[in-house]
C-alpha cells in the first residue's frame, strides 16, 4: 500500500494547478454575479489536454484512471473556482465513459475527440421532475421508427445543457410494467441536442451560478439508430459504469473545496484580533478547524481507496458511495466553520467563503442524497432489509 503520488500524477496536479492559478477569486466572483459560463477556463483545461484525462489516447485522450482523474479534480475544487469551476469540466471526466467502455469503434472516433479537444460539449440526461432518486420510474420514451428513434419527456437538472450541443439520454423504450426488472428496458444515447425539439429552460438557484442547471422539454426529437449506445434495453447498465466513477469526483471535488474554505478560515484566525488576541489562539476557533482537516484528510483517502479499486476493476460501489458521503459531509462541515470563523464577514462575498458554502452543497444533494447513500451502506455492507 503505497499513499504517495507517482512522478506522473504529482505533474499532472502541477499541470492543472497551473491553469486554476490563472483564474483568481476576482474572476470566480464576477462569474458568480453574472452567471456567465466560464468558457475561457472550459478552453484552458480543454486546450491542456485535461479533458480527455480518462480516454483512450487514440483518440486524443491521456488514457490515465480514475484515480489520476481524482486528484485532477481535487486540484480542480481546491481553487478558487470550487465547484463552478469542476462542474465546468465534470462532465467531460466521466460522462463519456459509457461510450468509451460500450461504444463501438465508429462511435469512439466520431464523439471522443470533438470532446477531449472541447470542440463540443455535453450534458447527461438521466434526472426526471417525477422520477428522481428512482431512476427506473423515468417515463421520457423513445420509440423506434424505422432508422430513428423518436423521443419524447422531461429531464430536469441537467448541467451545461445552455452550452451544450450534445445528450447523454437516458430512456425508457419498454414501459416499465412490461419488463421483467424495472433495471430493463431502457436505452441510451449520445445524440444532438436539437432545440428544434428541445425546450431548454434555466433553473434559478442558489449557487454556482456560472454553471446552468435546466430543465428539458423533449418533444419527437429524432435520433438515428447509430447514436444508440450499445443495445436497446441495456442502457441502465452501462449506465452504471460511470455511477462510481461519478461518486468519487464529487467526493474530491467536495473535499478540495473544504479545504480552501479552512485556508482561508485559518489565515483570518491568525490575522484577526479580539480582545487583544488572535482569534486563532482560541480553542473554540482551534478545534472546529482542526476536527475538519482530519475529516477532509480522512475522506480523501476513501476517495483514493474507491479510485484505486475501479482502477484494478475491483468493486467499489460501497466504496465509491461512502467516499461521497464522507467527501460531501466533511466539505460542507468546513465551508460552515470557516463562515463561522469569519464571523460577521464570512456572510460578506469579499471574504468568498459564503460562495464556497453556497456551492459545496450540491455535493451532499447530487448524484445522490446522504440519506440512500445510507441505506445502500445498511444493505450492502451491513446485510441490513432494504428499506425502500
């Protein structure tokens, strides 16, 4: 068991860390105020080679693993664009797995590399207004018509979707009560996003702002049979292949974004004086701040064991899950302490912990909530009846 970085993984975090530098707290704030996406970020990530990080190199890729996508992201959320700034490339690390794992070689060349260079970007469809957590209750249909498929429903929270010009879909083409297992009958495509067919409408929220989350209006937009994604019926399945994945970079991203908000809490600490004293000196400031780095430092490493295990094609889904809950928990702890710490001025945007805590909360309500991470934990790892 080795916990140190290869000379490879220690260039690529230096590499990354290089680019977030050129994006200070000034730009993420601004972007925070207009909701402008961060397309010059997106571009110098792209334009690093950072996007295609986990894809084969024949396309363009790094062909690097998870865990080497981990720590990128961890640099990723770390700085000083948090989650806008992950969220801006997230998709790019995991989404196209499924494709890469499920697609077919004319598939691969023709989506992979427009992707990796950021020619085009994506989103994934998955989350319905009625379905939510349940991802076997979606109704959004795709019915085949000859040598197209013709879909019509809803997605709601879907990222990037006001930039993007293509789909992950996720539909069901056998209703559910037709099928053996509700896991059956549903198909996946990777397809033009056509407004044609597509009403995309923003969703206003509490955070990361210069990222979009919409809802989508689908009605008959057309898709050719070869944006299918390996057979029809299977999609959930190979859907699955990029759920783990998925879990452990939000993990980091959460854990990265917990630890610039306790920098920062403990360089106000050290600077600010009451009574005659740094508050720092405190031990009710000292000891929030110390129990949230051993939480970060903890979570990290499940993060780290999760990656490793996929990496070896072990299972890793009960790790993957807690890595999430843990990250997610761990980061949301210390962007309250340092706001906290802050006093006053941490409710002040100057100070950008308030941003910080805005936007790690997407990690402990997205992909999955705390609560099902729980019960999955109680079942799988305990043996515990499912309770839902």
């Amino acid at each position: 068991m080795d916990f140190a970085m290869t000379s490879e993984q220690q260039s690529v975090c230096d590499a990354v860390q290089k680019i977030c530098a050129g994006f200070d707290d000034d730009y993420w704030l601004e972007r925070d105020a207009s909701g402008e996406f961060p397309a010059d970020f997106y571009q110098a990530i792209a334009d690093g080679g950072w996007l295609g990080i986990a894809m084969p190199e024949e396309y363009g890729g790094a062909g690097l693993g998870v865990t080497d996508a981990a720590l990128m992201m961890h640099v990723v959320g770390r700085s000083a664009g948090a989650m806008s700034a992950a969220s801006a490339v997230h998709l790019n690390i995991f989404g196209p797995h499924s494709i890469v794992v499920f697609g077919s070689a004319e598939q691969k060349k023709r989506w992979l590399p427009d992707l990796i260079k950021g020619r085009r970007k994506s989103c994934f469809g998955v989350t319905e207004p009625d379905a939510g957590l349940n991802t076997t209750s979606i109704t959004t249909r795709a019915v085949r018509d000859g040598e197209r498929y013709r879909v019509h429903g809803r997605k709601v929270w879907i990222s990037t979707a006001q930039q993007a010009d293509k789909i992950m879909l996720l539909t069901r083409t056998t209703p559910k009560e037709e099928c053996a297992k509700p896991t059956d009958g549903m198909t996946l495509f990777y397809t033009d996003l056509d407004r044609n067919f597509c009403d995309v409408r923003l969703i206003a929220k509490m955070g990361r702002a210069a990222v979009d989350s919409n809802e989508i209006f689908i009605d008959g937009l057309p898709v050719p049979v070869e944006d299918r994604i390996g057979e029809e019926g299977m999609g959930f399945r190979y859907l699955l292949h990029s759920l783990n994945p998925e879990r452990i970079l939000i993990a980091v991203e959460a854990i990265g974004i917990g630890q610039n908000a306790l920098a920062r809490a403990a360089e106000y600490a050290k600077e600010r004086i009451v009574f005659d004293r740094p508050i720092g000196q405190n031990q009710a400031i000292q000891h929030p701040l110390a129990q949230s780095w051993m939480e970060l430092e903890a979570a990290f490493l499940m993060a780290m064991k999760a990656a490793s295990l996929y990496d070896h094609g072990e299972p890793c889904g009960l790790e993957a899950n807690a890595a999430k809950y843990l990250g997610a928990e761990a980061g949301f702890q210390a962007c309250t302490r340092a706001v906290m710490t802050h006093g006053g001025m941490g409710y002040a945007k100057e100070f950008h912990v308030e941003r910080l805590m805005r936007e790690v909360m997407i990690a402990r309500l997205a992909p999955v909530s705390p609560e099902l991470i729980l019960c999955h934990i109680a079942e799988k790892a305990l043996g515990l009846p499912k309770s839902y």
